[in-house]
C-alpha cells in the first residue's frame, strides 16, 4: 500500500515537471548518510539463533544498519524536485568460535576461529522532494527562514540484497576459509522529512540536512547461485529466510548545486 503511495506522489511530480514554466531549473548533487533500522525477524530466529548459534557462537541480532548514497537532482519548480539515487545498506555481525584439535601427541588444542554473516543490498532508484516552505511561502520575508527548506521525501526502488555467510577455520594450516551466499531482487519504498540549511546560496549553492524516515523494504525468499531456496531447519519442518530492512532511518547530507 504504501509504495502505491510513494508511485503515486513521484508520479504526480513527473506530470508537474513536465508543465514547468517561469522557473529557472537548479541541479544538484548530493551525497549522505544514514542509520538504519532493520527487522530480520527469519533471519535472526531460524538462522542467528539455531544454526548459527549451535555451531559459529553467533548470538548478536542483526536490528541494524548502515545506508551510504548519492543523488543527483533536478528542480524544475520551486516547490519540488526529482532525482536518481544509488545507495548501499550493509549490516554485520561476527564471532569467534573456539575450535577443537588434536597434536601429534593427541593433546588437545583450542584455538580461536573467526565467523562472519554481512548482509548487503545496492539499490537505484528515482526519488522525489516536496518542500513544504515553498508550497505554504512561509519563508519569503525571514533572511534566517530563506535559508531553510523543509521537504516530504518520497523513494522508489529497486534492491540487489545479498547475504554473505564466511568462516575462517584457523586449527588447520594454511587457514580454510569456506563462504555462502544467497541473493534476492526486490522493490522497496522510502517515505521521509528533510531539513536543510543553505550556508551558501549564491551562483553555486551548498547546504547541509537532516533527514529521517521510515523504508518499507522486505525480500522474497533468498536464493544461492542455483537459485535454491534458502531454508532453515526448525525441529521438524524448514523456514524461508528472507530480509526485512523496513525501519526507521535517519542521517545527514551534504548537497552541492547550481
């Protein structure tokens, strides 16, 4: 529902964009970045908490995340702005299991191996600014509100999600390191409030913003190379693993234009 929604508005800002007149078009390029928060209900229960747990000592939940983008963004009006973006979200969490050996006199050795579960998704996309100040002109006579925007974001996209599951076997040498991955292609939806403080506004403009948000983003099943499901045994039965990176965000950025 909601990403009907978030269609719904960059459609809206398309029609608008294409009507646009006595308005000089301002360019921009900006670069942020973000915490984020995930929900990797399957994941952290069927994998994290069994599979993981019994035999790499992995205990920690994946519940966050990181999101560094880039944008580059066309105002055709004041009002509003369209733009593509390519970010990357990545989260990770490791243990260092103890592993069992014999010497060559059967003593026993314990040594300390590594385990790692990364998670990442690349996306693309188009994303759409409304500035709220310009729509309700509150600004117009305040020199220190002048240099202020306030936005409603929208984003739509397109994820590559993949997940990446390594371990480093350290009690043989040269050290074996054995690695899975599973992938997933999917949609996701961004809705989102942004501020902003041009500290420079003359024939090139710079500013600084904050943003936050909630993103509605969930996988299908992951599949590996073979496209195999990914699926977890519980007692009896076995569970889909997906992802699910819908959760609130919020981050800075840096926007450059003309």
């Amino acid at each position: 529902m909601m990403i009907r929604i978030v269609i719904g508005i960059i459609l809206l800002s398309l029609s608008l964009a294409s009507k646009a007149q006595n308005f000089l078009p301002k360019i921009s390029f900006e670069v942020g970045y973000s915490q984020q928060n995930v929900k990797m209900d399957n994941l952290n229960q069927y994998f994290i908490d069994s599979f993981a747990f019994k035999i790499n000592d992995l205990s920690n939940h994946i519940e966050k995340g990181q999101n560094i983008y880039i944008k580059f963004k066309i105002r055709p009006k004041s009002f509003f702005d369209l733009g593509v973006f390519v970010e990357t979200q990545r989260s990770k969490v490791t243990s260092k299991p103890i592993l069992k050996t014999l010497d060559e006199d059967l003593n026993l050795i314990m040594t300390e191996g590594l385990y790692s579960l990364a998670i990442r998704s690349t996306n693309i996309g188009i994303t759409n600014t409304w500035y709220l100040n310009q729509i309700l002109s509150f600004n117009e006579e305040n020199k220190f509100l002048d240099r202020l925007d306030f936005g409603i974001d929208a984003l739509l996209g397109l994820g590559l999600p993949f997940v990446v599951s390594e371990f480093h076997n350290t009690a043989v040498k040269p050290i074996s390191i054995s690695q899975s991955k599973w992938y997933s292609k999917d949609l996701f939806g961004k809705i989102g409030i942004s501020l902003e403080y041009y500290f420079l506004k003359k024939t090139i403009f710079s500013s600084l913003g904050l943003r936050a948000g909630y993103q509605f983003y969930k996988t299908k099943t992951l599949t590996n190379r073979l496209g195999r499901n990914w699926e977890a045994p519980e007692y009896v039965v076995y569970k889909p693993i997906n992802l699910d990176f819908s959760g609130f965000y919020y981050g800075v950025y840096l926007k450059i234009g003309k």
